[in-house]
C-alpha cells in the first residue's frame, strides 16, 4: 500500500518516476506489485508519480492498484474553484478516471481494512481523506495537509491556502484531542526535519512532543 507521496509531474514527472521507481526498487518491490494507492487529496503535491509517460501517452503507474480517493474531492478536482485550480492538475488524475482505477470513497466508507481508517476533513479542501493506521496498541495518523508539518500542531497556525480555515481549526483540535488522549504519533507528509511527533496538551495549547527524524 502507498500512501500518497509525491510531487508534480508536469514539470518533472520523469525525475520523480525514476524516484519512486528507485524506493520501491530498494524496498524490494516494482510498480506492478502494489495493489492499493491511498491518495489524500488530488492537489498537485499529493498525486504527482501516480501517472507515468509511456511512449508518449500518461497512464496510470501502478497498473494493478486500485487508487482511493473520496469521491467528491475527485469531482471537486475534476470542476475547481478559480482559487485552487492551480492544485488540481489533472493529469495526475484523469488518466486514473481514464482506466477506471479508481476506487471512490465517501464517508459511509471508511474502513479500508482491519488496521487502516480513513478520516475525512474538508477544511484544506473539499474531502480530503487523513490515514489512521492502527494495530489496537500503536496508532499513526497520515496527517496530509491538515497538519503539513510540525510546526503547523497549535490551533492557530493554519495555511493562508486553506479553503475554510475555521473549518480546519475545529478539525485540528479534534484530531489533536484525540492524539493526546490515545497517545498517537502524527506523521507528516511535508516536514523536513520530523517525519512524526506525539502531541501535548499544554496550558497555553498544543504542542509537539516527542519528536522523530525517520522510521
Ligand atoms: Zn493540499
């Protein structure tokens, strides 16, 4: 299974194709072995190397996966507001709709399997998805762009991007709440320094705990 990982390919879809074909490479696997691509959101940042150039045409990457994406940040995707079009690049996506790839989900829909939940949250865009994976005793939380870096676990601090950021404050705290009580790790997709953290409740708020470079 992948989580969604990847930068734009418009501009550089070869570099990062050869990317990611080297980690899976090194982890032992090849493209046509993954069976599940867990895409967030469709932003530009999230989907690009899911589509590759073969002999001049874009075509999914991984032949054999279903992708999950919720289904109505797919049509938010496929139709954008003149403020986040510039996210929505579709050839990331269209060539996944293309080939009937894609495997929609909505909020009736979130158990994806015995240790994997999906969480959406619709303040950084419409229906965007979080990734709760959880064995019953540890619990690591795909924070996507809810929180796209450490930095970002106080309410406050919130990207101007965002489509309704109150609506990511509320959902902040919630998450927050929850990784404090449940003791769970939060990963971040767009941190250079930490790839996760625990959180802690302070008097004057949220803040990172315990921090982590790597696996
Ligand atoms: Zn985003």
């Amino acid at each position: 299974m992948l989580p969604d990982k990847f930068e734009s390919p418009n501009t550089i879809l070869k570099c990062l194709q050869t990317m990611i074909l080297d980690a899976l490479k090194n982890s032992g696997a090849n493209p046509d072995d993954i069976t599940d691509v867990l895409l967030t959101h469709l932003h530009f940042d999230h989907t690009g190397g899911s589509t590759v150039y073969e002999n001049g045409k874009l075509l999914p990457a991984f032949k054999n996966a279903k992708y999950y994406v919720q289904e109505k940040n797919f049509k938010w995707g496929m139709n954008p507001s003149g403020r986040d079009k510039g996210s929505y690049i579709k050839d990331n996506f269209e060539p996944i709709a293309k080939e009937n790839l894609f495997s929609f989900n909505n909020e009736d829909n979130l158990i994806f399997d015995d240790e994997i939940e999906l969480y959406p949250v619709h303040g950084h865009t419409y229906s965007q998805q979080l990734i709760k994976i959880s064995d019953g005793s540890t619990t690591l939380f795909y924070c996507g762009d809810l929180f796209p870096t450490a930095s970002h676990i106080p309410l406050p601090y919130i990207m101007g991007y965002d489509l309704q950021p109150l609506i990511t404050l509320h959902e902040k705290e919630a998450v927050l709440k929850k990784a404090v009580d449940e003791s769970w790790y939060l990963f971040f997709e767009h941190d250079p320094v930490t790839a996760f953290a625990k959180v802690e409740a302070t008097p004057k708020g949220f803040k990172a705990g315990e921090k982590f470079a790597s696996f």
